[in-house]
C-alpha cells in the first residue's frame, strides 16, 4: 500500500474518528443535562401532544443543555478529525458539522423546540465548526520532525 492510499486511509479514518467523538461528546453532555434536568417517568414520548406539552415546560437550561451538546460535540469531532489527518481542518469542519446539522435539524423538525432555540442551535453549531478550524492548528504537533 503504497504512501498516498495510506494518507487517504488515514485521513477518512480520522473523519470517521471525528464524528464518532462528535456523537459520544453529545451523548454525554446530554445524559448530564437529563442527570441535573431529570425528564418525567410519565411523559409518553410516542405521543406528539405529550411531547409538545413537555417541551413547553422544560427549563430554559434543559433545553440549553441540548444546544451545547451539539456545540461542543461539533467542536470537540472536528478538532479531533483534524490532529488525526494529515490535511487542514475544514474538511473535518464541513463533515462533523454537517451531520450535527443534518442531526440537528432533524430533531428540530421532529420535536417542537422553542423558536429562539430553533434559530440559535443551528448558529451554535456552525460557530463551533468554524472555531475548531481556528484551534484545531494550533494544537497540532510540529511535523518537521519526520513524519
């Protein structure tokens, strides 16, 4: 295998390293914002009226915690694809933060969010993406020395 297959193997391993960090950031950051904003046992999430009763009572820093889960999680896959790859990071930026986008729509289509919340998140999520190409190069290791 020669040395460009190996670059292209490692770069869309770190694309797919990326956006597995983004899903398991998101994952925990919103299984601590439901420790700290427990959901009710009751609340029967198959029923859409149920569910829209439920998101108009939530507190502002459930809902909050949702959007930083999306945020950090957009932050944290893209920087990662980007110490991993041999190329700049808005490749891995585009990536992770178009599935968080495309993920994030999706629920915002599905589950009825506040409107603020519906304009923001979205926002949120392409500041993340464009602050990780800012950081991610910083953070990278001199490669002079014989990679």
């Amino acid at each position: 295998c020669g040395p460009r297959i190996r670059i292209k193997i490692r770069n869309l391993g770190a694309a797919i390293i990326g956006i597995v960090v983004a899903m398991l950031t998101i994952k925990v950051v919103e299984m601590l914002g439901h420790f700290i904003y427990p959901p009710p046992a009751d609340v029967e999430f198959g029923d859409p009226e149920q569910v829209r009763e439920f998101m108009a009572s939530l507190p502002v820093g459930s809902i909050l915690f949702v959007g930083a889960a999306w945020a950090i999680g957009t932050f944290l896959g893209t920087v990662s694809g980007t110490l991993i790859s041999t190329t700049g990071p808005l490749p891995y930026a585009i990536v992770v933060g178009g599935i968080v986008l495309a993920g994030a729509a999706t629920m915002l289509l599905l589950i009825p969010h506040p409107y603020w919340f519906t304009a923001l998140a979205p926002i949120a999520i392409i500041v993340a993406a464009f602050l990780a190409t800012k950081v991610a190069p910083r953070l990278r290791p001199s490669r002079s020395s014989g990679e």
